[in-house]
C-alpha cells in the first residue's frame, strides 16, 4: 500500500501540473460517472494530501477524495513533469515503488530542494505507463491518449491527463464532508509539525495499551505510516515493537515523532522510503537503486542485524508483516 510520501508527491504533481486549469472529469470504465459529473468543466483550484488520502478542490465549492488502498495508481500523460522516481516507476504514482530509482552521480539531494518536485525542469509531452506486463515510457503523437485498462476516473487539462485505477475510495464531497474525514486522521508532519501536533500523537500514543507497532499503523493515531516506515521507525529508535503504547517513554514517543518527520520529508523529496542516514556517495546512489541497500530491517527477515549481527524477525501482528531485531530492539 502507498505510504505517505507517495500521496503527498502525487498531490504535488497535481498542484504542478493540473491546479489553475479547466478540467474534464469523466469515467471512461463507467462506475464514476453520477459523481464526475458533479465536477466537470471546473477549474482545479488546489491540491493537498492529508497521511495516505488525497483530496482534489475545484472552483464550484467540491472536492475529490482518493484512498489508493493497496492497488490504487495515478497515470500520467501529455506535458507533465518528472524527476527521477517517476522516471525510473514509469510514471506510475501510487504503488510502494520498490524497484528503486536511478539517478545520476552527484545528483545528492541539496539544501535547494535539487530533484524534489520544485526542481525537476521542463514538462514534455509523453505518456507514462505501468503495468504487471508492461512497463512504458514513450512520447505520444495523440493527445488524449486513449484510455488503458480498467479508468475509474480520467481527469483531462488542456495540457495533461490523469487516469485512475483501482482505489479503494473515490467519490466527491463537499467541505463539511472533506472536515469530517480529516478530523478522524491522526497528525501528517507534512500538513503540521508544529508542536501541537507533536503533542496530539504523544498523547494518544501514551494513553493506549495496545502495541506501538500497531499504533504507528493506525491513521487515526498518526497519519501516513505503513508497513515499511513502521519497521524502520521503530528500529531507529531501537524500541520494542511489542511494548503497550502508555508504557512507551516519553522521549522515545518524541523521538518517533520527529524522526517520521526527518523521513517523510525525505521521502517526499526522493520518492523512496530512504531511512538509512549519513550515507557516501557511492552508498546513497545504491540505496536509492535497490531496496536491500536502503533499510536497515525491512524485508531483511533472517539477515543478520546491521547492528549488532543478530537475525532479523518476521512474524505477523494485526494481519501484517512485522520485521526487528529481537536484540536491539529487546
């Protein structure tokens, strides 16, 4: 399932390339049509993610809820800009890419923001696909592009077009409804750091007697974590995935908090999970390249500890794989 950085780096796609433009809203596969309706012809006036939802708001007062769930993926097509990872997944923004991404020596992220979405040049006139068979990046002599596959929901610009698949929510709401679906998610870094929302996740974490591995994946107690920022999170901080939330210390809570921070932004930057910090080079480029080389207990299940050499666990907790270090994390 698409963890937070990849929802919020598709809303800043949007925001680049389709907020300010007149927009046709249709279904080409049938079952959006009542609501696309509701929204066609109308101007895109912003874009924003909140944790793993995406919310589209246009000039006639309604908005655009999009929970990708586990298959959900936005294709892009026409003159749209990339960077890197969108280069390297084909243009399928959505899917926890882990086939990594390739990039250039001395392409290192810098304090100007070099390879984030603020930086990634020029649009061009392409269509960008992916799919369990296919995988395509190709420029295009027709614009729109037909259709491809099963489109919940295509939405066309006079320069751009996004299709839909597979989400697990879809629909329009107005600003009430938008509220009231916010209001149930836990704090994003991305939408507020500050210190009250530092304060919100503290205390709910600290009130529950259920485990911190399973808190961290619960949006109302936080927003955007999934299963692999779950696992390196709680390596970093070296804590116990079993331990009940109440009982977690203080600063370790604090801790977790403002390290999702440090790592969701630097996912919202690369476009991969990288949570292996201080890096040459040479290290950072395979890490960005290859899964193995970026984390430190994820998908490592009986490898040896980077740390200190003992196997990595995998057993399931609350349906999903959880990986850690029985010694470090003791």
């Amino acid at each position: 399932m698409p963890e937070g950085h990849s929802v919020h780096r598709i809303a800043k796609q949007f925001a680049v390339n389709f907020v300010g433009h007149r927009i046709a809203v249709s279904s080409p596969q049938g079952r959006f049509a009542a609501d696309a309706s509701r929204i066609d012809g109308h101007t895109m006036v912003a874009s924003k993610a909140v944790g793993k939802q995406m919310f589209l708001e246009f000039d006639n007062d309604l908005w655009l809820r999009v929970h990708l769930g586990i298959y959900g993926a936005w294709d892009f097509a026409g003159d749209i800009s990339i960077d890197p990872t969108i280069a390297s997944a084909n243009g399928r923004m959505g899917q926890t890419n882990q086939t990594g991404t390739a990039i250039p020596p001395r392409a290192i992220l810098d304090e100007a923001g070099e390879n984030s979405l603020h930086s990634i040049g020029a649009p061009r006139r392409t269509r960008l696909r992916m799919s369990e068979s296919e995988k395509v990046e190709a420029d295009i002599d027709a614009f729109p592009p037909e259709p491809v596959g099963q489109v919940r929901v295509r939405l066309l610009s006079d320069t751009a077009v996004a299709d839909l698949r597979g989400p697990t929510a879809c629909e329009v709401l107005d600003p009430a409804e938008v509220d009231a679906v916010i209001a149930k998610l836990g704090p994003d870094p991305q939408v507020d750091d500050g210190p009250e929302a530092e304060e919100a996740f503290v205390a709910k974490v600290r009130k529950k007697p259920t485990a911190i591995a399973l808190l961290l994946m619960d949006q109302s107690v936080v927003s955007g974590i999934g299963n692999v920022y779950r696992a390196e999170l709680l390596f970093r901080a070296r804590q116990n995935p079993h331990t009940p939330g109440k009982l977690v210390p203080e600063e370790t809570v604090r801790a977790l908090w403002r390290d999702w921070v440090h790592l969701l932004q630097i996912g919202v930057e690369t476009g991969q999970m990288m949570t292996m910090d201080d890096l040459d080079e040479e290290s950072y480029r395979k890490a960005m390249a290859k899964r193995e080389d970026r984390h430190w207990v994820y998908k490592r299940e009986g490898l040896p500890c980077r740390v200190c050499g003992t196997h990595i666990l995998l057993e399931e907790l609350g349906g999903r794989k959880l990986y850690w270090c029985p010694k470090d994390q003791a």
